[in-house]
C-alpha cells in the first residue's frame, strides 16, 4: 500500500512535468567522457563515463551527475514517509545496451514540518552498471531523467542526456564519481571495517502492535547511524526510530510501527531491504517479514 501523502505529492508533481519541461536546456561544456550538462529549474544534470583499476570488463560504468542550486535536496530511491519523487530513467532510447543497473549512495534523513524525507543535500552522483548486447561494439547511450527537487516549495524536473561510451574507456573517473562509487552501500558478506553489521532483523505482523525492529552494529560514532526500510510491489514502510540509546559495543536498535497505512498481508512472506548508513560506511541486507 503506498502512503497516502506519497501519492497526492506525486499526483500533484506529474502534473506540472510538463510545465518544467518546457523550461529545461542544455548547456554545452563538457570534455571527453562528459555530455553536456543539461540545465533545468534549480538543478542541471549530465552524464559521466570512465574507468576504475580492476573494473570488470563485461561492465562499463557511467554516472548521472545531478547539481542542485545551495540549499535544495533530491530524493533516494525510495523517498521517504512525507512523500517526494525519486529518479526514475528510461533507457529505451539507447543502442547496444543490453541493460542499465542504477545504483544509490548512502542517502540521509531530512526532518521538517512535512515530516520524514529520504535523499541527498545540493545533488547526487548515481553510479550505473551498463552491459552491451554486443560487447565489441560502444553503447550510444541516452537517457530519460526524472527526478524532484524541494526546498520552500518542490520541483519536477526532467532532462533527456546521452553519451557514447566506448569498449575500452581510457578516461580515468573524477573525483566525484570514485566517491560516489565508494558510497553505495555492501552487502553483509562484503562489508569493510568502517561499515555497519546487521546483527538482527525481524517483523511482527500479528497482533495490537505490529512492527519491525533491527538491530545493528556500528563502528565509530554511532550518534547519526540511521536506519531504512524498503518492500517491494510499491508496499509502503515507515521510516524507523531509535529504539534506545546506543550500546557499549556501537550497537543500535531500530523499530517501525506497522499500525498505519500498511498492508500487512500483502507484506506477510516478502523480502524486505535494510539499508544501514554509519558515520563513514555503509550497508545493506535483507530479510523475510514473517
């Protein structure tokens, strides 16, 4: 079940697509392995390709590049209890492209009068794992961007950006994108020193108080570790809450109540996503709400 608040804020977003789109336009800097920035209301985006050390070469990467204007945010994935717009692509234009895996950095939490947002502060750079159909070949890449931006009051934007990305890319990644490629979160069986460790996830579906609870251990300062929840199927999950202070060890509970706007059969069965974020690290997990 989505949350009601999510779907008036995407109702009243898709309306005025049309409007934003209307004011977008393409800036033309750009260098190799860079498009042109594509310039929207507060925020302008491009794309980025290039190479790390010991990439796999079935794999070619690009980056969606995404410059708000000081003080704006965008959304993650998922967005969060007060609604937003997550970006969403379209790749359908593109050639030699066998598929495109989008992946997110460590978001956070913003806290205002609306409630509880999920995103990023003043942009994002989004890693993305593209495969050829033919992997002799470049993949003349395009595509459809759509994402939101808020501050006093929120925006749709939308761009369409391409870029061909060669077989052997020589262009070594700025900054930026190495950073953003650092950031996404690991998996449990993968996780460095300074990422935190699932130690216990666990749903109760049944009963006056249902709810998830997680618990987590966190290296270094755990003051700011934050939990997030995700179904799939469009299944609607609150954002989690301290359960407690934080332990000796770094360890952290989580809980979020299940009582309101949650479809609790629809969720009984299904693999639900944690995504822990640390003070330097990050990670993910999943477990089965039962």
């Amino acid at each position: 079940m989505n949350s009601p608040q999510s779907s008036v804020f995407r109702s009243i977003l898709k309306s005025i697509f049309v409007l934003v789109a209307m004011c977008s336009s393409v800036v033309p800097e750009a260098f190799a392995g860079t498009s042109p920035w594509v310039e929207g209301p507060r925020a302008k985006a491009r794309l980025i390709s290039g190479h790390t050390d010991g990439a796999d070469p079935a794999r070619r990467l690009v980056f969606v590049d995404i410059t708000l204007e000081p003080g704006w945010k965008t959304y993650w994935r998922t967005p969060g209890d007060a609604g937003g717009l997550p970006p969403s692509f379209d790749w359908s234009k593109s050639q030699n492209l066998a598929s495109a895996n989008v992946m997110f950095p460590a978001p956070e939490r913003f806290t205002d009068k609306s409630g509880n947002t999920i995103g990023y502060h003043d942009g994002v750079v989004l890693p993305v794992a593209l495969v050829p159909a033919n992997a002799d070949k470049p993949i003349s890449l395009v595509v459809g961007l759509h994402y939101g931006i808020c501050k006093d009051v929120c925006i749709p934007v939308e761009a369409e950006i391409d870029l061909e990305v060669p077989v052997n890319d020589v262009e070594q990644l700025p900054a930026e994108a190495i950073a953003a490629l650092d950031s996404v979160p690991r998996a449990q069986d993968g996780l460095r020193p300074e990422d935190p460790a699932l130690v216990s996830a666990s749903a109760v579906l049944e009963g006056a108080a249902p709810k998830i609870r997680i618990e987590a251990r966190f290296p270094g300062d755990a003051a700011n570790a934050d939990a997030f929840l995700e179904a799939p199927d469009g299944l609607f999950l609150p954002l989690p809450e301290r359960a407690g202070e934080v332990g000796a060890d770094g360890l952290v509970a989580f809980e979020a109540g299940l009582a309101a706007d949650v479809d609790l059969a629809a969720l009984k069965g299904k693999p639900v996503t944690v995504t822990l974020v640390g003070e330097k690290g990050s990670s993910f997990a999943t477990f089965i709400a039962k």
